[in-house]
C-alpha cells in the first residue's frame, strides 16, 4: 500500500512539474511530511526524511529534464557553468544547516517558504530586466544563495532560479531550461550530505540511507519523468493560467497549515 502511495506521489510530482515547469520538490515535501507522520515516523526526522528522499529523486528526473531543454537547445550553458560552483557551495552550507534545525522549525520555515512560491504562482509575472547577461561573480553568488535554500527546503531551485535569471535579462524559456540544469549538482550535493548524515537507528524506519528512505525514493523515481512528460503535452492542451492560480491556492494552503501548526500558540 505504501509504494502505491509513492507511486501517486511521483505521478502528481510529475504532472505539476510538466505542467507548470515547477520542481515537484514542492508538491514531494509537503504529501510526504504528513505520510511519514501518519506512518508514525518521529516528528523529530520527518521532515529531514521528506527533504532528502526529495533531493534524491530530483538526483535522477532532473536527467530527463535536462535532456528534454538541451534538445531544444533552451539552456545557457554559458551561465551554468559559472552559477554550479556556487550551487555546489550552497548546496553543502544549506544542507548542513538543515540537519542542525529541529523539525518543528524546519517545517515552519518551509510553511513560509510554500506562500512565497504560491504568491509567486498567483501574482508574480517574468519581467525582463537588463538586457545583458549576469556577470559570472553575480552569478556565483546567486548561485550559493539558491543552492542553500533548495537544499534547506528540498526542492530542485526551479522556483528560485528561473525568476531569478529572468529578471537579470535572460528570455524566459532559457531561465527555465537552465535552472532545469542547475536541479542536479543541487540534489548532487544535498544527496551527498543527507545519505551521510549520521542518526540514532531507533529514530530511523527499514530501507534508509542516511536520511533518505528507499520505498519513497524508488516509487517516486519510476513514475514521475514519464508523467512530467505527460504535464508538458497537457499544458499545451488545458488552461494553464487557470490550473496554475488553483495551484497557487492549494501551496498557500498547505504553507498555512505548516505554519500554523508549528508557530507556538
């Protein structure tokens, strides 16, 4: 029953992904926080569990990903290979500081960090900025920046570096096919940090690596590239603007609902 939770889960993950260019890290996190606590993990590791099991499966459908944008050749190389250092960097700092928070206060920060990318959904429209491209410094730094906030959350740092490039001139289906790329040296790194880490066994269930749980990753890894395929055929086929303000409300919701039941009352 359990793998056909995480089958779903991949499946959702995947169509959102397709059908809005959005890492299914959002839509993973969150479903797999409360699974793991109605499975009665403990409270203390849940949350890491969900993040890393995410970071993990964004490790290999960010291949499928990247394949599908250089095919249409919509990544700037040219910038991702000065904005990698920095991911790489950020990459290691958030992950190492996600595994000194509790979980209680990693889940209100990532309930703050749902509203933001679900305002981002309903209101937030790509406006151009300068016209040339970022500097290799700015892009470094950027880079850190990303990479410590994707790790921390547990996403693929779509939702961060595609507005992001835009803003710094970069046309829109170039920010999206480059933070595609940019998805796997972030799940690289935090992969590397959280399958290390090291946790009392009794806290842990069967089939772990560090903090990330097998059943889930493995689940979510068969279904969700060829779903995310689906997504992208659906987007050119449904209303999207309508599917994404609706999305945008459910991620505000669910980003209430963790900070509430994390902010001390």
């Amino acid at each position: 029953m359990d793998y056909l939770l995480y089958l779903g889960l991949g499946a959702v993950a995947g169509l959102i992904s397709g059908l809005f260019g959005l890492g299914g890290g959002v839509v993973i996190v969150p479903i797999l926080i409360v699974s793991f606590e109605l499975q009665g993990m403990a409270p203390e590791i849940s949350t890491h569990v969900a993040i890393a099991t995410s970071l993990a499966t964004i490790l290999v459908t960010s291949i499928s990903s990247i394949y599908a944008h250089h095919s249409k050749s919509s990544i700037r190389w040219d910038l991702v290979k000065y904005i990698t250092p920095g991911i790489l960097l950020g990459a290691f700092l958030g992950g190492s500081m996600a595994l000194l928070l509790k979980g209680t206060l990693l889940q209100l920060l990532f309930g703050g960090f749902l509203m933001v990318v679900a305002l981002q959904l309903l209101v937030y429209k790509p406006i151009p900025g300068e016209v040339s491209s970022p500097k290799p410094l700015l892009l470094s730094v950027a880079g850190t920046a990303i990479g410590s906030l994707s790790t921390l959350f547990g996403i693929g740092g779509g939702s961060l570096t595609t507005p992001f490039l835009t803003f710094r001139g970069i046309k829109i289906h170039h920010a999206v096919g480059s933070a595609a790329a940019c998805g796997f040296p972030i799940a690289l790194a935090a992969t590397l940090v959280y399958a290390s880490a090291t946790i009392p066994a009794a806290h842990l269930p069967d089939a772990t690596i560090g903090y990330i749980f097998i059943p889930a990753w493995l689940g979510i890894v068969i279904i969700s590239a060829p779903c995310a395929r689906l997504g992208a055929l659906l987007a050119y086929r449904t209303n999207a603007v309508l599917l994404q303000k609706l999305f945008g409300i459910l991620l505000l919701l669910l980003g209430g609902r963790f900070m509430w039941l994390n902010l001390p009352h």
